[in-house]
C-alpha cells in the first residue's frame, strides 16, 4: 500500500473509531462470594487483563523509556464517559492510558502509530473478546458473505533487531539527496492536526490540504545530514521533483509497512468458492459488537 494511503488509513481508522466508540455496559456482573457458611450476591467489576508484546519491543524509541510488554484492563462505563468527551485524535491514546495496568504513569501517545493500533487490537480483544463480525463482498459472483473474523489470528509483524532511527532513504534518483526519516507517533498526528487547523484559520485560501505536506516535514529528520528548519524543509518538500518524491514514498512505505499487525485477509466465497482478498477495516462492530 502507499505510505500516503496507509496515512489515510490510520486517520480513517481515528475517525471511524471516534464515529463508533460507543460501549455497551458488560462490566457489571454477578459474582457469588461465599463468606463462611453464607451465600451472598454482589455486584461488582470482574477485573479482567492481559499482557501483550507490542511490535516494535520497545526498541525503536532511541531514549524514550518504551518497556516492549504492556498490561491492559477491560474498558469500563467511564471511558465511554472518555468518548463522550470527544477529544479529537486524542482520543484513541487516552482511553488505552485509561485501560494501562502496566507500565503505570505512561502517555501512550509517544508511541508510534503500530504500536497504538496494535493495543487499541488488543483493548478491544480484552474488552469484548476477539471475534469480529464482517460482510465482505465477493468480485467474482456478488455474493455477500458474512466473515468472523478472529482477531487475535491477526499476524504481527515485529520491529528487526537491527531497526534504528532515523533510518535512511537514497540517494534520491534525480537529486541524489540523501534523507533521513522516522515512523510517526500519535503525538506527531496530533500535532499535524492541531498545526494543519492553525494554518487553514489564518490562510481560508489555502490550496488542498496541509496535512499532506506537514506529514512529511514530520517524517524527515535531516537532508544531507543537515537538520533543516520546518519552513526550508516545507519549500524543499513543495519543491521536490516528482520522481524523487516517488521514489521516497516507495522506500519509506517498504520500511514502514514491515511492523505491526498484517490486516490483509483472504476468505473463501461460500457461493463460487473464490479467493476473496480484503484489508480488514474499523466498523461499528469493533466497539460495538452485536451478540
Ligand atoms: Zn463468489
């Protein structure tokens, strides 16, 4: 997938959610403790957490303190209090802090946008268990086949060994530019929101969207070794020839696609037995499965 499509996605991915994060109150269940001889029934929340091993094992945040395991509770009425708040792309980062048993006292916003989808996964796995209800349509004869999915089947991709950052993309074809980049974290897409907001109120005849090009500013760390200031680096950006930006599209997405949960799913069509092919998407059945 493109780089700038797989951005797309992610923001898409945001929204949805935001669209459908509405929770349906499971939490509070019966629970028989037996106190001596006699019986009792109380109400109360069954704490309810696992631990996962998130893709990049910690291991691509130079000296940000990242631990590679972390320890999420079930998602409770308060954090649909959370949704209910609305607090834009925030969101997602707030309500997995929220749910974080462990490491304690983390902002998961620093995290990288893998490593944030892959505990929202998990926090929905945790919350309401991992199937995943789908109609997917089949190309070959139209039939509309009703798919679960199971999502801790999803494969995960982890971070090699030898991953560091900034890593490097060329020499460009044309300029022969040397470029040094890095993976966005929610934070980055926070503040690419919150500046692209800024930059559309002060110029309303701003040309297409500025997310597009702060998206990059955010992922180039230098050019030619050289750190270069946002505005140089905007116009070298605006400025650059069609076939190097190609071609760093292409070399980044190849780095970038390798970490993280693999959503592309095959299922065969129950009518003409077909290979249907489709990259799972955000429904309202992620927060809000029907049972
Ligand atoms: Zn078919």
């Amino acid at each position: 997938m493109a780089d700038f499509a797989q951005q797309t996605c992610l923001n898409i991915l945001y929204i949805q959610i935001l669209l459908t994060l509405t929770i349906v109150r499971k939490d509070v269940l019966n629970e028989i403790i037996l106190m001596g001889e006699k019986v009792m029934t109380a109400k109360r929340i069954v704490p309810i957490s696992e631990k996962y091993e998130i893709p990049s094992r910690g291991k691509v945040y130079g000296d940000l303190d990242v631990p590679s395991e972390f320890t999420l509770r079930a998602m409770t009425t308060l954090e649909e209090k959370m949704r209910l708040a609305g607090q834009g792309l925030s969101t997602i980062p707030n309500l997995i802090n929220a749910c974080l048993m462990s490491p304690t006292d983390f902002d998961t916003s620093i995290l990288k946008i893998f490593d944030l989808q892959f505990l929202m996964y998990k926090l929905r796995i945790v919350t309401y268990g991992p199937e995943y209800k789908l109609v997917v349509r089949c190309d070959n004869c139209g039939k509309e086949n009703d798919v679960v999915v199971n999502l801790d089947d999803l494969p995960v991709k982890y971070a090699e060994d030898n991953y560091i950052e900034p890593f490097t993309v060329g020499p460009l074809p044309v300029s022969g530019d040397i470029i040094t980049c890095r993976i966005l974290s929610a934070n980055d897409f926070i503040e690419i929101e919150k500046e692209s907001k800024r930059i559309l109120s002060k110029t309303p005849n701003y040309v297409g969207d500025p997310e597009f090009i702060l998206t990059y500013r955010y992922k180039i760390s230098t050019i030619n070794g050289q750190e270069v200031l946002p505005f140089k680096l905007q116009e070298y950006i605006e400025k650059m020839h069609a076939r190097d930006m190609r071609f760093f599209d292409s070399k980044y997405a190849d780095l970038t696609e390798n970490i993280g949960l693999d959503f592309e799913q095959v299922h065969v069509c129950t009518s003409c037995g077909s290979d249907i092919k489709y990259t799972l998407q955000v429904t309202d059945e992620f927060f809000r499965p029907k049972y």
